[in-house]
C-alpha cells in the first residue's frame, strides 16, 4: 500500500515530500479501518436479526 501510494504521490504531485506521504498514509489507513469495524459491526447486527 506505501509503494502504491508513493507511485500515486509521484505521478499526481510530481515530488514525494516525507511529512505530507505520512500523514496521507495514516489518515487512509484510519479511514480504510473505521469503514472496514463498520461493516463488521452492521454484519454482525444483521446476522442478530435473521
């Protein structure tokens, strides 16, 4: 996910700054977690009601 990112960041921006790759990273990966307990979390209360 780092080396796909790093080769976005790259093509988009045309440079890799450090602080800006980091702090890209962590909020996707926050986002890609938050959305994944979500899904878990609707599966599993939907599994309750059937």
């Amino acid at each position: 996910m780092g080396i796909g990112l790093t080769l976005i960041l790259a093509v988009v921006k045309g440079e890799i700054i450090q602080a800006k790759f980091w702090r890209f990273y962590w909020r996707l990966i926050e986002l890609l977690t938050v959305s994944t307990y979500t899904v878990l979390i609707v599966l599993v209360i939907l599994k309750k009601f059937n």
